[in-house]
C-alpha cells in the first residue's frame, strides 16, 4: 500500500509514491553438496517493508491513460536456524540479506464514473 503524489501538466502526471509492501513465502530447502542431502521444509509467513516509487502518467484519450513506473521494496534480512535433529548442519544459522524487489510496472487505466 502506498501514497502517490505528483504535479500534472496538461494530459501529463509525473508522481512519487511512498509506503510499505508485503511479500509472503511458504518452503525453504537447505542442502549440504558434499554429502547430497538436504533438508525441506515449510516456513509460511510474511515479510514487510518499505516501499518507493517513481513514474508517469499519461491520460490519452476520456477516461483512459498509460503510465510507465519503477518500485523498490526494501525488506529486511531473514533468519533460518536448523533443527538440532537434522542429518546435517545442527544448529547451524542462516541468514539471507538484501532481499529487496526492484520493479518495473507498464499499465493501462480506465476510470470509472
């Protein structure tokens, strides 16, 4: 979810936008090369971050426009810990950095009355 604003010229709107998103994820698997084993399992949640944005706008025909829009999600750093009965890598702790989402959104609206 996000608050967008910006400044229109004419049948152009150039914005920002600023606020947070959310990325869900259900399964993580870890694997030990040498010996080829590996441990899967199930870790559903729900990770949230910030969020801004950037694009334009263009209103080219009556209640129709086209926009062109970058989005960066910034999400913080997530942290696995192995079950002490695994096969491998007991207790051992993981944790991913730099999880963050760049995207780039092509749209076409229709407003409605």
């Amino acid at each position: 979810m996000a608050a967008r604003f910006g400044v229109a010229n004419g049948h152009w709107l150039s914005y920002g936008k600023v606020g947070g998103g959310w990325v869900g994820n259900d399964n993580f698997t870890v694997t030990n090369v040498t010996p080829g084993a590996a441990i899967t399992g199930s870790n559903r949640n729900t990770n949230s971050g910030w969020l801004v944005g950037a694009g334009i706008e263009w209103a080219f025909a009556n209640r129709w426009s086209a926009k062109l829009e970058y989005d960066y999600l910034g999400l913080g750093s997530q942290t696995f810990t192995v079950p002490a009965g695994s096969p491998f890598l007991a207790n051992d702790t993981f944790t991913v950095s730099n999880r963050n989402i760049q995207m780039v959104k092509v749209g076409i609206n229709y407003l409605f009355n």
